[in-house]
C-alpha cells in the first residue's frame, strides 16, 4: 500500500497539469508539494489547487499532500482546508507530510485532526534527528522521511555522502523501534544521471531505508531497481529456504534463524505490492 512505497514522488503544488501526470508515473505513490517547491505568493493557489483536484468526484487525484513547517504563517489555513476535504466522503487526500518534524506535539495535533490517513514525519534537523525516537512513536505516525539537504545544512555540514551516516542511522533505528516501516530517505539532486541515482539509493537500501523521496519522474526506475533484491541475492535466498536440518550449510555459512529470515525478506521483496486506491 502507499504506507510502504518505495518510490514516492514530488510534483508542485502550483503545477496543477503535472498532477495526473505524476499519478500515471510509476510512482508508488505521489507527494503533491505545498512547502519548498512553490514560491510564497503561489502557496494560497496551490491550495487552491490540490483542494480541487482531491475533491471527490470521477476525475479524483490520490495523494499525500507536504504542508509548511510548523512556524509558517500558511500552515494553519492549510491544515484547516485540508481537514474539511478529508470530511468529504470520496475525497483523495491519503495523508500529510510534514516538514521539518521536531515537535511531537504539533504531530499529536495533527494526527488527531486526520484519523485513518498516513501521517509522514519528514526529518530535517539536528533537533528532528536527536526527536526521532519520540516522532516516531506519536499515534498515527505512519512513516519517518529524511531530507538531507536541510539537515547539513542545519549542522553547517560540508558536501559528501559520509556526513549523512549518523542521521541515516539514527531515522532507520527510530523507525524500526516504533515498528514503523523502513523510512524515505533523501531524495538525489541528480536528476538525468540514472547511476548517480541508483548508487545514491542503494546506499539507502544499506542503511536500511524501505524507499526514497524523488523528485522527478526519471528517478523512479533507478530507485526502484536498486530496492530490488539483485539475482545473486535471489539465488542464495532460494538456496537458504531449501536447506533443511538444524546444522544446515550453505556456501560454508551456517543456515539459522536470523539468516533464514533475512532469505525471507529478500524474497518477499520479489513480490510486487499493489498500491489501493481509497473508494
């Protein structure tokens, strides 16, 4: 389902054509963006915008929906439009994304108002890294997302993969204490490079993180090849799943419970999840 989207792509919110565009994509999901993709001046149209095309009716459009960060002078008119479209029976709204998450309670707050949709904490900050256990844990929080960008930013961090560990880490292990599914991480700057995008998301897949944001359409297939299991990973899975006996060999390693879960895994990740459109 959209809760466990290994792609999830950003369209702006001011680009009403894109909408139907970014849903026909192979996204798993898409984010329609109120904060940093649309000007100042343009957010009240945007608004404007993703309130029609997520309003109930024949042509819907499904999607999360990123609002402003909390000290934003929209973020309460926002959240009050989107409420009232989520009352309407049939309505396309499929949750929020919230940037900059450092406060639990705004979370609470939020959740509260939008009961049954996915609420995504987008993390960028050294207070939003350092909250991350507890952001996690608020009810209703459906997902933690990291954006890098805005957190080296924050910690005044130079260029390069290596200063992101940390915080990749600690969002991975946030998640996976509060049960939640693998996080979003960061979305790749690069747009046309498909390696540079595919090496960036299977780093990813190492720390952990179940997918990542992108935030264009050419993203999507290197992203989603690189959560893939690899072949060779298929075959040694296939292999783990046929040995039997509680000393089992395989390639010299010992097959026990931890390794026979980790074949699991790999082959659940051959299954391709459909994505439910709400009624």
């Amino acid at each position: 389902m959209y809760t466990t989207a290994i792609t999830a792509l950003f369209v702006p919110g001011d680009r009403p054509e894109r909408f139907r565009k970014a849903i026909a994509s192979a996204a798993d999901v898409v984010i329609i963006d109120l904060e940093d993709a649309v000007a100042p001046e343009a957010k009240a149209d945007a608004l404007a915008a993703i309130l029609q095309h997520l309003a109930p009716g024949p042509d819907t459009v499904h999607a999360l929906v990123r609002v402003n960060a909390e000290r934003s002078a929209t973020l309460a008119a926002e959240l009050a439009a989107l409420r009232d479209l989520a009352a309407r029976p049939g309505h396309g709204l499929l949750g929020l994304v919230v940037p900059k998450a450092e406060n639990p309670e705004l979370l609470r707050e939020i959740s509260a108002k939008f009961t049954g949709l996915a609420l995504v904490a987008l993390i960028e900050s050294a207070l939003g890294v350092q909250n991350a256990p507890e952001l996690a844990r608020v009810p209703g929080v459906t997902r933690l997302a990291f954006g890098a960008i805005d957190y080296a930013l924050d910690i005044d961090a130079g260029p390069g993969d290596r200063v992101l560990d940390y915080a990749r880490s600690a969002i991975v292990v946030a998640s996976r204490a509060a049960g939640l599914e693998g996080p979003l991480d960061s979305p790749s700057v690069q747009i046309r490079d498909a390696g540079v995008v595919a090496e960036s998301a299977a780093l990813a897949r190492q720390f952990g993180f179940g997918g990542k944001l992108c935030i264009h359409p050419a993203q999507l297939e290197p992203v989603a090849a690189a959560f893939r299991p690899t072949p060779a990973e298929v075959e040694w899975a296939h292999s783990v799943i046929g040995a039997t006996g509680g000393a089992a060999q395989v390639d010299g390693q010992m097959i026990d419970r931890p390794v026979m879960l980790r074949a699991e895994r790999i082959l659940a990740r051959c299954v391709p999840v459909p994505v439910p459109v709400p009624a």
